[in-house]
C-alpha cells in the first residue's frame, strides 16, 4: 500500500474511531496519531487529505475557530438508532448470547469510541430462555435462498422429549418443504411454505428444523390466494385447527386486550354499560382457548355454542 493511501486511511479511520460532535480534534491530534504510526506527515498534507475525504464524500465536519477541529458527521446511522437496534438485539430470545454480544460489538463501530460506551446498555432480559445453538442462523440463511430461488429445501425436525433432551422426530427421516416467508412472532421465528408429506400450507418453528438442505428441486407454487398476512395477524393462527366466526362477550377494560390480539378493524358492539361484544375469526384451538382463560371471566365465548363447549371442555379434562 502506498504511503498517501496509507495516510488517507489512516487519518479516516483516526476520525471515525475518536471523533464526534463533542470530541472534535485538532490538525496537530491527527498529525500525532499519524506519527506514532510511524507515517510521514505535515500540517498542510492532513488538510489536504482532509479535503480529498470530503469530496469522496465522507462527512468530515469541520469546527472553523482556531485552531480548526475536526469530526466525522453522518455515519449511517444515528447514535439514538443504534440504541434502539442494541436493545432489540439484546431483547431478543432468538439470539444466543455469545452472538448477541457479536452483533453489538459490530454495532458499535458505527460511532466513535466515546459514543460506544453509551451502547453498553443496562436492558434486563431473561437470558436463561435464550437458545444456545448457533446453527438457527444457517438455517434462516438457506431458507431465505430457498425462498429467493424459489426452491424446495429437505430437512429433519425436532422435538422434546420428557427429559428435556432434543430429539428428531419421525425417527430422523427427511422431508421436503417449499417456504414462502418467514414470520417473528411473539420473538419467534417461523417459515410458513407447503409441506409435501401433509400437502398442505403450514408454518415451522425454525429453531426446530435441523439439518436443512437445500435442492434444486422447484418449490410447489403457492396455492391460490395464499396471503403471508394471515399468519402474521394473529398467533391463534400459527396453530392449525378449523377457522370459526366466533362472538366474545367481554368487559369494558378488556378493550386495549381485544385491538391489540384482532387490530383496529376488529368489529365490537356496545351490549351494555359494561360490557361490549368482539366478533372475530380464528382457529377454534387449545391455544385460542388458553387466551381467553387467561382473562379469568372478563373475556367469555358466547357463541357459537360448539366452540363455547369446547372451551368448557378442554378446562373440565384439565381440572380434572
């Protein structure tokens, strides 16, 4: 490398490492770094190289008082965005934490090194359900060229077993999958896609997929009025069961529940001074009815009276 493009990165990177808007620095601080690195330089060669920066177009601001400081401005991304995206990283339960504490440390030479100090953040997050196996991201990696390609992939999948040890299921044994999408929801990842063994749309837990493979088989095109959406919607929806037009009789601060699980656009009506009614479809499922429950009574199925029963049902064989 030559010496002036040796000099040139070096004073950009000197800048981009140690400056900001509250810690400008002087020709004769870039002039000292430069030197300890043992690279020739003098006051009118650093104002030089300072120009041939700016018209590259990095954001070398420049202070005019005397003596003249210097700083980097726009780095792509502003410190309270950084902020923002290192509390998501550190939120986040589909991130181990050896690769949470990766991503953080790449995040942060985005800004100077005084900034940085500010991303180490004090967030608390429940560390002990984080998962510890790094392969998750090879394999949103080849579901993604699945996708893109628009090729099937071949995988095997796990489960739990009593002893809280993994296991492939179905005895290990492959199978073929075509995704569409992918979903985070509820801090999880899913892939929605068609299956080949159930010839049908369903969605997969990807931390539970293993070992995928991608083919150069064709994925099976997506069925007619196939919408991502409606899985993305609603949770109830990530679990397979007969959709239904169900009534919820509800209690009036049940409101914020109700448009934060349905949406704005869900349809309600006034009953009483009390209560209101939410008139909503979902999977008539376990995990709808477990929902509901939670409420304790404010949120009561009304109708259809099946799925009322099924609720009722389900509660009665878990209480007894």
């Amino acid at each position: 490398m030559s010496e002036k493009k040796s000099r040139i990165l070096h004073i950009k990177q000197f800048l981009e490492e140690h400056s900001d808007e509250h810690h400008e620095k002087t020709v004769t601080d870039i002039l000292n770094s430069l030197n300890s690195e043992g690279i020739e330089a003098s006051r009118p060669t650093v104002i030089r190289e300072l120009k041939l920066l700016t018209d590259a177009g990095v954001d070398v601001i420049c202070n005019d008082v005397k003596p003249k400081r210097y700083h980097i401005g726009d780095r792509g991304f502003e410190l309270p965005e950084l902020k923002l995206l290192v509390d998501a990283v550190m939120a986040s339960r589909f991130i181990p934490p050896s690769k949470s504490d990766n991503l953080i440390e790449k995040l942060s030479r985005f800004v100077s090194k005084h900034q940085s100090v500010e991303l180490r953040r004090t967030l608390y997050t429940d560390k002990q359900i984080r998962p510890v196996d790094e392969k998750v991201y090879l394999t949103v990696d080849r579901l993604y060229a699945a996708i893109n390609t628009k090729k099937k992939i071949k995988h095997k999948y796990y489960d739990w077993g009593a002893n809280k040890q993994r296991f492939l299921k179905h005895d290990g044994r492959e199978f073929y999958f075509s995704p569409y999408g992918l979903l985070w929801k509820n801090d999880k990842y899913y892939v929605v896609g068609w299956s080949d063994p159930r010839e049908k749309v369903i969605s997969l837990r990807v931390d539970r997929i293993a070992d995928p493979k991608l083919t150069k088989i064709d994925a099976a095109p997506e069925p007619e009025g196939f919408d991502i959406e409606y899985y993305a919607n609603d949770v109830f929806q990530m679990y397979e069961a007969e959709m239904r037009d169900v009534t919820l009789h509800c209690q009036n601060d049940m409101m914020r529940h109700i448009l934060d699980q349905f949406g704005e656009d869900v349809n309600t009506e006034i009953l009483d001074a009390d209560r209101f009614a939410a008139h909503v479809c979902v999977p008539a499922s376990p995990t709808f009815f477990a929902w509901v429950f939670t409420f304790g009574g404010a949120i009561r199925i009304a109708a259809p009276d099946d799925v009322a029963a099924g609720y009722r049902e389900m509660f009665t064989a878990t209480m007894g």
